[in-house]
C-alpha cells in the first residue's frame, strides 16, 4: 500500500460518523485542557484513558489524539485575550497577540492564528501521510541493539531539554524504570518488586501511573491555586483584512517548518519551537524594534510552529514506537491498551487504524477551525468557575474510571499514592516526563537489552560493534555531557533574551 492510497483509506474510517463524533469530543476536551492553566495535554488525555477499554480502537485514539493538538488551539485564545496563557508554548503569543487585543483587534488576532494554526496543521499532516511509511520501511532494518540505543537517546533528549537538573532527571528516569519492573519477570516467571502482593504480579497498571502523576496531582495543584483571570478584551472586528493575510503568509511557511524540524525530535518540547519561531520572525523583520507593540508576524510563525510541532511529533512514535513526551506516551499507552504496537510493523498489521488517525488529523483541525470563534466566550466563562469545584469533578471521575477497569481497591491506592508522590515531586521541581516516558518504555528497553545480550552471548560491548546503535548511544551521551556543560543556562533561547519589552514581561 503506498501512501496516497493509505491516505484514502484513513478518510473512509475517520469519516464515518461515530469517529467524527469521538474527534469533536475529543477537541472539545484538548480546547478545555489548553484554555485552564496548569492543566495541560497529558491531564486531559490521561483523564480520559479509561474509556480507552470500552471503545473501538480507532475512536479512542482518534479521540486522544484530538485531545493531543486540540490543546494548541485552547492555549491562545486566554493568551491572546487576557494575557493568559493556558500552555507553557502559548506564552510566547502573549507577547504580540496580548497587545493586538488592547488595540482592539482580538478578533483579528483570533481569526488569523487560528487560518495560520490550521494552514499549518493540514501541510504538516500532507508531510507525515508521505514520510511516515518511508520511514517505516526503514526502521524494519533496525535490530534489538539499535531500538535498545534509539528508546535511550529518547530517555537523555527528555532530561536534557526539558529540565535543567541532570540529578533530578536522571533519578525520574531510575524510578520510571524501577516502576516498569514491578510485576512477574517475563523470562523466568519470578516475581520482582511484588512485596508478596498477588495484585502487583501483572504489573503497576498503566492507568495508576499515568492518572496519577498527570491526571490527578495536576488537578490538586490548580486547585490549591486562587487565579483570577483579568478582564477579556473585546472583541469588535472578527474578519481580518487583505493585508493581514498577506502579511502572514511568509511567518506561517516559516513558522510551520521550524515546529515540524522540532516536532521529529524526541524529548522535545514545543515551547522550544514558538520561541525559536518568534526569534526568527524578529530576526526577518524589516521592524524588529516594534516587537512587542502587536506585529501580527510575531503571533502567526509561533502558533504555526506550534501546530506543526504537534503534528510532526507523531512521527517518531508510528516509525520507531518512541513517544517524545508525556502526552505522546500516554497515546502510546491507549495503542499497547488496544493491543497494536507502535512501530513500523503498526502500517502493515493495523494499517486501517494508523491511517485512520493520521487522516483524522484533517478532520480534527477542520473542527477545530469550526469551533473556533463560537466557544470563545464559553472558555473564558469556565476559567471563573472555583477551582475546588473543577478539582472535585475530576477526581471523582478518576476514581471511578481507574475502578472499573479491574475492579480493584488496589487500583485506587496507587492512585492516591502515586498522585501524593506527584504532588510532591512537582513542588521540589522534579520532572515527570522522564518518569513517564521511562515507565511506558521500560518493558521494551528491557526487552530490547536482554535481545542483545542473549545473541552476542552475554557481552554488553556489542552495542558498539553495531554502527547505528554506537552513533545513537554516542549521541545520548552528548546530549547529558552538553547538558552538564550549560550548567543553568537553557539550550535555546529564553523569553529573557528576547528584549524584554514585551507586554508578558512588564
């Protein structure tokens, strides 16, 4: 099957009316998600994984997914308006999209981020349809040493871009690691960490871990916070004029290309390419000194990039089976839970569902691009509801949804415990990617190491002996020296860098 024909075959299963269906809800959810602050794309997709067990396997990911780049649409809409932004990659439209909105062209601000967002979004879909089976085809000629290399350059890229403190990323890791052991060996059969519980003999469950450290410690943190949203600007004009597009045009092709280079990387992160993004808009610019003031290049590039990024990220999971973030990995989760293996051999043993997502990808961002400018005033209605309340509903939602999967109290008590432990981690500034990325990956790193030792007969030199996994691992271990070496200073460019007259910064 090539491309374009795999490509047609996704239309027909994202089209039919139940995955329509599941692609709204799931970009309601992912606008919701984007719009709270603190809450976030793993929260939501991680609160909504246990219906993962009851639902088809491509309406649930179709629905997840949804949740994964609908969050981008959400965080610029309090950015833009009220200064807020609702993800950490939206802060960067503060500082233009902020000022537009105080000279009265929120509307336009809106309607043009959300033309360059989808424009964006449906060129970085059309690349993926095209480069992932490729790809695919390519990763079939990697063996047990180079996926065992590839899934720990994954683990280092995380520490190494995400947090400043290689310590604390390195003990996220072990933990992560730790966690995925609990259980029944799968060679011998013994069991390892189980402290004489029959329950923990299959494992910590995947929904304990993820709900908890995403799901539910999020959601006791917003709640311990008392924010007030300040005043909504108004918005008087929606439709932005000729020049407005026409200005926008070359950010976006820009914009769109820096978040899709980004999004291939695994372990990074988008704020990287909204920054990076912004940077080169300044740089372009025949008035870089009226940055900050509401150039609309400064809100189109970013949230372009954005887009793109999120899009392009899926790449390295549906070639490889390498989630380059938390929410990536939480998407894994719902695939392991529907019995499909990401990886290359995912287009020819699940061809229906892999193609169904990616099409769905166009789906998704026509709907999104639909709701847009009707659920505005709505989202910024639910930012003044007390948190309390928020935080109630959703832990019981939680508990309810990690019970009846199994059944089982035990279930509950690690959910408490590991949301307790999360809460905990948070306020020291631990980083919890690595831990989840580690957890859901730690199976198959195990797997891959144990493959390589048991062919070269027991010498753990062989992973240098194969060229591609002596480069990956070479390259792992750069990206951990680099990071020792920077010390405090980030590997890219700060808002603090970015002359600090920006509104977001004032």
């Amino acid at each position: 099957m090539n491309s374009f024909q795999g490509l047609l075959d996704g239309f027909a299963v994202a089209l039919t009316p139940e995955n329509i269906l599941f692609a709204l809800i799931g970009c309601l959810v992912g606008m919701l998600v984007g719009v709270l602050p603190g809450i976030g794309q793993s929260a939501g997709m991680a609160l909504l994984i246990p219906l993962t067990y009851v639902l088809p396997p491509a309406g649930a990911i179709i629905m997840l997914a949804s949740i994964f780049y609908g969050a981008a649409y959400g965080g610029r809409i309090t950015s833009i308006l009220m200064n807020i932004p609702g993800e950490s990659e939206s802060v960067v439209t503060t500082f233009e999209g902020y000022p537009m909105a105080r000279k009265g062209r929120a509307g336009v601000a809106l309607s043009v981020t959300a033309i360059t967002s989808f424009a964006g979004s449906i060129i970085s879909v059309i690349v993926v349809a095209f480069a992932a089976l490729p790809l695919s085809l390519l990763a079939r000629y990697l063996g047990p040493p180079e996926y065992f290399a590839l899934m720990v350059l994954g683990l280092c890229l995380v520490v190494a871009l995400i947090d400043k403190s290689l310590v604390k990323g390195v003990l996220m890791i072990g933990l992560g690691l730790f966690l995925a052991q609990v259980g029944a060996d799968p060679v011998q059969g013994s069991a390892r960490f189980s402290f004489g519980s029959p329950d923990l003999l299959s494992g910590i469950p995947l929904l304990a871990v993820i709900m908890g450290f995403f799901g539910v410690s999020d959601v006791l943190l917003a709640a311990g916070r008392r924010h007030i949203p300040g005043a909504m600007a108004k918005i008087e004009r929606l439709m932005p004029e000729r020049k407005d597009l026409t200005d926008s045009v070359g950010s976006t092709l820009r914009g769109t290309a820096i978040g899709f280079i980004f999004g291939l990387i695994p372990g990074m992160v988008a704020a990287v390419s909204t920054f990076a993004s912004y940077v080169t808009e300044k740089r372009v610019s025949k008035h870089p000194e009226k940055f900050g003031t509401g150039v609309i290049q400064g809100i189109t590039g970013p949230e372009a990039a954005n887009k793109s990024f999120e899009i392009a990220s899926f790449i390295p999971l549906f070639t490889l089976g390498i989630p380059g973030s938390a929410a990536l990995a939480i998407l894994m989760s719902a695939f392991l839970i529907q019995g499909v293996t990401p990886g290359p051999a995912m287009f020819t043993q699940s061809p229906d569902l892999v193609w169904g997502v990616i099409a769905s990808m166009v789906v998704g961002n026509v709907i999104l691009l639909i709701l847009n400018f009707p659920l505005v005033k709505v989202w910024v209605q639910i930012l003044k509801v007390p948190a309390d309340i928020l935080g109630m509903v959703v832990i019981a939602v939680s508990v309810v949804g990690i019970y009846s999967v199994n059944n089982s109290l035990v279930d509950i008590l690690l959910l408490v415990l590991f949301s307790l432990l999360a809460v905990m981690l948070k306020l020291l500034h631990f980083p919890l990617p690595p831990l989840v990325l580690a957890f859901v990956l730690g199976g198959r790193i195990e797997g891959s190491f144990r493959q390589t030792l048991v062919l070269s007969g027991g010498n753990p030199l062989t992973f240098l002996t194969h060229p591609i996994a002596a480069t990956i691992l070479v390259i792992a271990a750069a990206s951990i020296i680099l990071l020792k070496l920077r010390r405090k200073k980030p590997l890219v460019v700060k808002p603090a860098t970015l002359e600090l007259d920006s509104p977001a910064n004032r």
